[in-house]
C-alpha cells in the first residue's frame, strides 16, 4: 500500500514538473519575425477598412497587406488612406516613403482607435 502511494506521489509531481517545463518554454518563446508570417489578408487599405469595421475581433492580432495611399507621416509611422495607422518596426523604412504616394505595407493589427477612428497596425515593414 505504502508503495503505490509513493509510485503515485512520485508520478504526479513528474507530470507537473514536464507539464511546467512546456509552459515555460512556451511562455518564453519569442514571437516570430513578422516577415516569416503569412498575411491573413492580401489586398486593398480601403477594402480591408470594411472588412475590419464589420469584424474587428477576428482581425485582431491577424497579419496582413495592405496597398494604399500614404495619407500622413508621423513620427514611427504613416496613416494610410487617412483611416489605418501603420507604426514601423525600423525607421529606416520611414525614409524612403513620402505622402501621396502609392505604398504596401504588411503589418499586424492590434486594434481600433475610437478617437482618432483608426485602425492600428503594428510591426509593420515594407514589403
């Protein structure tokens, strides 16, 4: 009797402690480079825009590119066709763009602005 319950103990406390393993490892993992991910969405900013406002939580946290016209630069980012805000992993990437002009950009999106009435798109590069 005595013997089962330590073969018990013992078993219980090695599942927890492979089981507190993967979590740790999983928790831990760095998020994969933005580039590596396939864009949920391939396509037009002014298209997407409708898509977004119809369903907000299923394209939260989505990668996607987009193609529009660079509205604004701000400071770490463009606002395109003056309802998505793209802020930029590299700065360098802000150099080469400038208003007016046609540009696609992949990013991910992590939300809407209520105030500003803005989509928001983070981590996002050039192409």
């Amino acid at each position: 009797m005595k013997k089962n319950k330590v073969v018990f103990i013992v078993s219980v406390m090695l599942v927890f402690t492979v089981g507190v393993g993967y979590v740790y490892q999983y928790i831990s993992m760095s998020p994969k480079d933005i580039v590596e991910i396939t864009p949920e969405y391939v396509g037009d900013a002014t298209e997407f825009n409708f898509l977004v406002t119809d369903n907000l939580s299923y394209w939260t946290g989505k990668v996607v590119q987009i193609t529009g016209e660079v509205a604004e630069l701000t400071e770490g980012g463009v606002v395109i066709n003056g309802t998505i805000f793209c802020q930029f992993e590299n700065g360098n990437d802000l150099k080469s763009i400038v208003e007016n002009q046609q540009i696609n950009i992949k990013g991910k999106l992590v939300g809407f602005d209520e105030i500003l009435m803005e989509i928001k798109l983070n981590q996002c590069i050039l192409p």
